[in-house]
C-alpha cells in the first residue's frame, strides 16, 4: 500500500461511512431493545412531522439518553485521539498520550479535592472542576519545563514529575476521606451514562475550536519531526508550533476529562491504527485520528451499555480490553 | 416537596420513640457468662457483663442504645451517627485498626464485616468479637436485637423493643391499602439498586410493592440499572436512599435527562429517604415502614 502524505479523498470517505455506520448502530442499540424498525420510523417522524411510533418514555430513551450519548462518546473519541496524536508528534515518541502533561492527575486531584469538601453539592462542579484540574496540571508542566531549560525532554520529565506529585497528593486526601472513595473511584474509571445535551453543548464550544487548530497545525508537526533545526531553516518556529498545538491538544483534553472521566487507552492506540492503515504523515494522522477516535469510542461505549445490561460497564475497561488485543493484531498483520 | 415533610416528620416522631431507652429490668452482672451465635457464624463466650462496648456498625450502635445498653458504649466508629447520645467516634470501620481498637480496651467488640481480618486479630487479644452481618430480613434484625441483649445484659428490654417493633409495623401495614404499585429504590446516582430479596426489598414487599429491578434481570441482589432501564420501567414510586450520601432529591431527578417523563416524577411520588434509616437494619426500620406507608397512601 502505498504511503501517502497527503489527505486522499479516499481516507475521507471511508473513515466518515464508518463513522456514519456506527453512529447508526450506537443508535438502534442499547439496554432496552427499542426495534431498529421502529427508531427509523421514529426519526422519519420527527424529520416530517409525522405521528411518533413510540411511547412517551421510549422517545426520551432515544432522544435523551442514547443520542446524547453517542454524540458525546465520539465528541471525547475525537479529541482524546487527535490530542495523542499530536502529543506523539510533538514529543516524538510513540508512547506519548493525552494525559501525559498532568492533565488527568490535575483533573484527578481538583475532582478529589472538590468531592472531599462538598461531597454532595460538589457533584454539580465536578466537569467544572475537572477542566480546571487539567489545564492547571498541564500549565504547572509547561512553567516547571520552562523554568528547568527547553526541549521536549525536560517537558516530558516535568510531566511525569508534576503527575506522580499530583496523583499524591490525590491519594493523600482520598485516603482522610474513605466515604468518598466511591464517588471519585466511579468518575476516575470514566464513564458517559451520566451524558445529556447539556454536557454535549459544554464541551462543543471548547473542543471545535481545539480540534480545529489541531487538524490546521497537523502539517507543521511533520515539520517538526525533522528537528528544531531543520524546521527553522524552513522557517517554522518550534517553540511557538509547540505552545500552540500542545495548548490545543490539552485545551480537548480538559473538556473531554470534564464530561467523561478518564478514559485511557484511546490517545494512544487510535493514532497508531490509523498510523499502520492510512500512513505516518500527521497532516494524514492527525485529521483521521479525529474520526477513528470517534469510531472507536462509539463502539466502546456500545458495548459498555449492552455487555453487562441492565448494569453498566466503565467505559475505560471496555477501551483497554478491546483496544489492547486489536492494537497487537494490527501491528503483527503490519509486520508480517 | 410535601413528601419529604412527611418523612422529616416521621423520622422526628421516630426519635422520640427510640431513643428513650426502656428502663432496666436486669440486675447488673448477673447470668454471665453468656454464650451467642450470630447467624452464620460461630459462638461467642462472654464471661462478664460488657461495660466497655466498641461497636464498629452503626446499626448495632442504634440496637444497643435502643436496649439501653447505651451506658455500655464506650466508642463507636465514625459512621455510628444515631442516637445523639452515643459517643462521637473516630474508629474507621472501612480501614479497621486493631491497635487504634484495642486502645479503648473494649471488653466486646461488634463489627459486621470482617474486614482486614479484624476478627482473629481481636481474638489474639482476647476480646470478644461479635460479627453482626447485615440482616437480610426483618426476622434476622430481631435476633441480632435479641442476641446482643444477651450478650449485655439487656434480654428483656432486647425482647420488649422487638415486640414493640413487630406490633408497630403490622399495625402501620394493616392500615395501609395494598397497591400493585411498582417502585425503584435508588442507592446512588448511577443507577445502583436492590431487588425485591434484600432487607429494604422486603420491607417494601410488605405493602404488595413491585420492584422494577427484578424484572430487570441484573446481577445479585444490588444491581445497577441503567437510566435507560429505570426510563422503560416508568415505576409509580422513586425512593431516594441518596440524599444525604450524594445531595439527590425530586428536584435532581426531574432534571436529569429523559426522566421528566415518568410517573413519579409528575405525579410528585419521588419520596426522599433518610440514607441511613434506608441502610440500617436497627430500631428505626419502623421509621422507614413509616415512609414507605406515607408514600404509598399518597400514591393510591
């Protein structure tokens, strides 16, 4: 297969008619079986003005629980891949993910703080707070990095230095207050049964303008993969692509840490399938990532309602478990 | 609104009746030594009356209070809230400590989960342990009424609230009209509930109640529903035993997405429960028969 570097139509084409097919499906499926049948004539119904064919309590399972739920699982899909894709290509390092500048241990920590003081009222500030904790977690990385010299590497090291004293510092409060361990153990395993049109429009404003700057930046991270050097003679400025993409990339990281916990697993191995199918150019990578992720976290969140019904699963389990085995087969059919 | 007035109301008429503690009929020290076996557990000797009692289960802090074994009482973990007059404790029954326990030099000590293998290593000390589990029907929470009687000194001021308790509750339930109403028990936010089988399962069963959850087919006794499910149900009656842990009330549950179109919700039969009088299997099961029978008239 050849490996371009540009965009084909192609890659358009199919990523939107996966995103198109599981969105469909994400729709018909769900804990109650509302009949694909029906839910099309539902949906033509609501299009035309016509008579609904399903009870009151029916139309609200589908309009608001499952339908915000699909749009918000690809929404934090979308941008959890499209931020590791650009933190790999930044960080060059195939190992780089969306939370490693502190964004999830300074969600972790502030939600922790905020469930221990307020542990009932404080549930209403928790995406509040979670998007806070992370751009706080990622700002502390970018000010000690600075500070300490320049590159990439003191960057990543000031993350993990920030991370592990946030993630401390979490499990130092949460261990005072066992009564709330529940409550943030149940935000931390991530999860969107919680998701309404409230959260999507929340989270809408934040992530088009991140994941815009990020798809319209993703040439300038291959500029960068040639060295600081390089770039500059090509007359891009590495430290400024840098602030730019990485306050991007955790501006949608914020916003998909408010609205559904952390879900790991997606910023890392969606970049890489799209990497191995469609190529390893991030003007390719970047904007695709955009879709797969949105795939991928669709189908997850598929099985996280239906798997264990009427029960639910933590979304984050579901990314793992079927993330991990289908990650290694891409890349042995890769190798082979 | 005027629900949750209902259950305030009854839940302070409650303390008036629980927490005068009967008078003692007993003389101090005498029948001991006594030997008790909890249900599903071994027995346990105690050679003299208790009079250094650490109770690490709130429910059996409400039982030894409402036997007026109170006086008895010398520290209760922190979750052990109820009566007001039970000591303010700082022991943690999540993350027991046997030395942190120990220091109080308890003479019996009551948990109802073994956790950490808190048992054997309290019966290294030579303490008595009683482990109390959670009842699992009304029957089961008379006989740990009973059984810690015994074990204080208390056994007929243990049988006088016990039979107050059974004659309290039939007569609530005979005056309350059976309705084949069916009803969800919400234990937390994210959909966590219990089916007809548990303790709290049944106290509803005894006004003809239908749990939706049942239907549900869930896993064990505590399921979780998704709110796509409790949606499809649409029960005649939510009860929130979440609103002290997690803030939950009518007004949070009309807002939440979809559920403005259930019958509860319009017709106002979202009943606000006191978490811990939902949870505890202890004196003030009869406050909660009280609730449920409010609830239940109101929605006929």
């Amino acid at each position: 297969m050849a490996r371009p570097t540009r965009l084909a139509w192609w890659h358009l084409l199919i990523t939107l008619v996966a995103l198109l097919a599981v969105t469909v499906g994400a729709v018909l499926l769900g804990a109650i079986d509302l009949g694909w049948q029906r839910v099309l004539a539902e949906v033509w119904a609501q299009l035309t003005g016509g008579v609904s064919p399903l009870s009151e309590q029916e139309s609200a399972i589908l309009w608001q629980l499952r339908m915000p739920r699909v749009v918000l699982a690809g929404l934090v899909g979308a941008a959890l891949a499209c931020s590791g894709a650009t933190f790999q290509g930044v960080f060059r390092n195939p190992l780089a993910d969306p939370y490693l500048l502190g964004a999830a241990a300074g969600a972790g920590m502030v939600v922790t703080i905020v469930v221990v003081l307020a542990p009932g009222a404080g549930v209403a500030f928790l995406p509040a707070a979670a998007f806070v904790g992370a751009l706080g977690g990622v700002a502390l990385t970018w000010g000690l990095g600075r500070s300490t010299g320049a590159g990439t590497a003191t960057l990543l090291l000031a993350g993990v230095a920030v991370a592990s004293f946030l993630t401390a510092v979490q499990t130092f409060v949460q261990q005072l207050n066992t009564l709330t361990l529940q409550q943030v153990y149940g935000w931390i395993l991530g999860g969107l049964s919680t998701g309404g049109w409230s959260q999507v429009l929340s989270a809408l404003p934040y992530l088009a303008v991140a994941l815009t700057v990020l798809c319209t930046c993703s040439g300038l991270l291959d500029v960068l993969t040639l060295g600081d050097e390089e770039a500059a003679s090509l007359g891009v400025r590495p430290g400024v692509v840098r602030l730019v993409v990485l306050g991007a990339a955790s501006l949608a990281t914020a916003a998909a840490v408010s609205v559904s916990g952390l879900i790991g697993f997606v910023g890392i191995v969606v970049p890489h399938v799209i990497r191995l199918l469609f190529g390893a150019s991030y003007r390719v990578v970047v904007p695709l990532s955009l879709a797969g992720g949105a795939i991928f976290l669709i189908l997850a969140d598929i099985v996280a309602r239906t798997a264990l019904a009427p029960a639910e699963l933590p979304i984050g389990v579901v990314t793992a478990f079927t993330g991990a085995p289908f990650f290694v087969l891409i890349l042995r059919r890769r190798q082979s | 609104m005027s629900a949750l007035v209902v259950v305030a109301a009854l839940a302070l008429t409650g303390c008036a009746t629980h927490s005068e503690p009967p008078a003692s009929t007993n003389t101090p020290g005498a029948g001991f030594p006594v030997t008790v076996t909890p249900t599903g557990g071994k027995a346990v000797t105690i050679a003299t009356r208790p009079t250094h009692i650490v109770s690490l289960s709130p429910a059996s802090t409400e039982d030894l209070f409402a036997i007026g074994a109170g006086p008895q009482v010398t520290a209760v973990d922190k979750l052990s809230d109820y009566p007001s007059s039970a000591p303010r404790g700082d022991l943690d029954a999540y993350k027991p400590n046997v030395e942190a326990i120990a220091a109080k030099k308890p003479d019996l000590v009551i948990v109802y989960s073994d956790t950490n293998n808190l048992v054997a290593g309290l019966e290294q000390l030579k303490v008595p342990v009683l482990l109390l589990k959670a009842a699992t029907s009304l029957d089961d929470a008379y006989g740990q009424l009973a059984l810690l009687g015994k074990a204080t000194g208390h056994t007929a001021d243990a049988d006088k609230v016990v039979g107050d308790m059974k004659s309290q509750i039939a007569d609530v339930v005979a005056k309350t009209a059976k309705k084949p109403l069916s009803y969800f028990h919400e234990l937390s936010a994210d959909g966590y509930t219990v089916t007809s089988k548990t303790f709290v399962g049944q106290v509803y069963g005894l006004f003809g109640l239908r749990n939706v959850a049942d239907a549900a087919g869930g896993a064990g006794d505590y399921p979780q529903l998704s709110a796509e499910q409790v949606v499809a149900a649409d029960p005649n009656l939510i009860f929130l035993a979440d609103t002290t842990c997690c803030q939950q009330s009518a007004a949070t549950v009309a807002a939440r997405p979809g559920w403005s179109t259930l019958k509860a919700v319009r017709n106002g039969n979202v009943v606000t429960l006191d978490d811990s009088v939902a949870s505890r299997w202890g004196p003030r099961v009869v406050d909660l028969v009280k609730a449920v029978a409010a609830a239940v008239q109101k929605a006929s």
